[in-house]
C-alpha cells in the first residue's frame, strides 16, 4: 500500500522541518502515532531510531502495530527517511516514510510544501475498512500539522 499527501502552510521549510524529522513530534499532529520513544540501543554514530506504536479505532476494535523506526535520510530542510529496521532477525513487512519540503510551491513566496508518502508492505492495515480508517488519519494529521506550522510563535 502506499499513500501520499501533500500540504501547503504559511510557515518557514525550517518550521516544517521541524515537525517531521523527528518520529517523537509526531504524536502531536499524528492521532495514529499513538506513542514513540528514542532507541535507546543506538550508540555514537549510528543513525536515529525510534520505538513507535501505532493505533487505529475501527468501531469498537482497536488495532495497534510497533515497530523500530530508523531515520535513513536526512536532509536538513528538504528531506528526512524512516525505515523499519528491527533487531530481531526475523523477517518483516516493509515500512518507509518520506518527508520532502517544498520550499515555494508554485511559486507562493511565504508558504511551504510537504509531501509526505508511506510505503507498507504489510497486511495488518490492508482492506476496505482499515485501508479508510488509514486514509482519514492521514488526512487528519495533515490538517493538524498545517494548523501547528501556521500557528508557531517564532514568525
């Protein structure tokens, strides 16, 4: 399955950047992101990654997913890359998150473009139902990021 969405706010690609570089600020603009914690078994020099759990009410039934995040790409302010990378050697389903920042889209000088884009190679958020309840998050979020990029006290 694979998502993308894009979005355009009246902030700075440095207060954008800010919001998606890091997997811990997602929970805030992310309802489905229901928790993350830095991993703490990564050592100097390693890349960043992060413990994630993801939730998702569908009726009366919740299902939740974790999963180890590892940034793979980061490009200040114009790309950051998650993958998941777990340390059990065992075989998993594929999950990439993108984050690419426009700096005008379409020449609108004082806004900045994000497109983000999820690449998951598994079943657990597969089918009609979960496929709309995973779409509709996605759309919330993006609504609450835009409205936290606008709304930031530094410009």
């Amino acid at each position: 399955m694979e998502i993308r969405r894009s979005l355009v706010a009246a902030c700075t690609p440095d207060e954008m950047f800010s919001r998606v570089e890091d997997l811990a600020c997602y929970p805030e603009w992310m309802r489905m992101v229901h928790g993350v914690t830095p991993d703490a078994s990564v050592g100097p020099g390693e890349a960043m990654a992060w413990d994630v759990e993801l939730r998702a009410q569908v009726g009366p039934f919740a299902r939740s997913k974790r999963l180890r995040m590892v940034r793979t790409e980061h490009d200040v302010p114009n790309r950051v890359a998650f993958e998941r990378s777990e340390l059990d050697e065992r075989s998993h389903s594929v999950w990439v998150l993108r984050a690419t920042i426009d700096p005008a889209p379409q020449g609108k000088t004082g806004q900045t473009g994000l497109t983000m884009e999820l690449n998951y190679g598994g079943g657990l958020w597969t089918g009609a139902v979960l496929g709309r309840v995973l779409d509709d998050e996605v759309r919330r979020g993006s609504e609450t990021l835009r409205q936290l990029v606008t709304d930031m006290p530094t410009r």
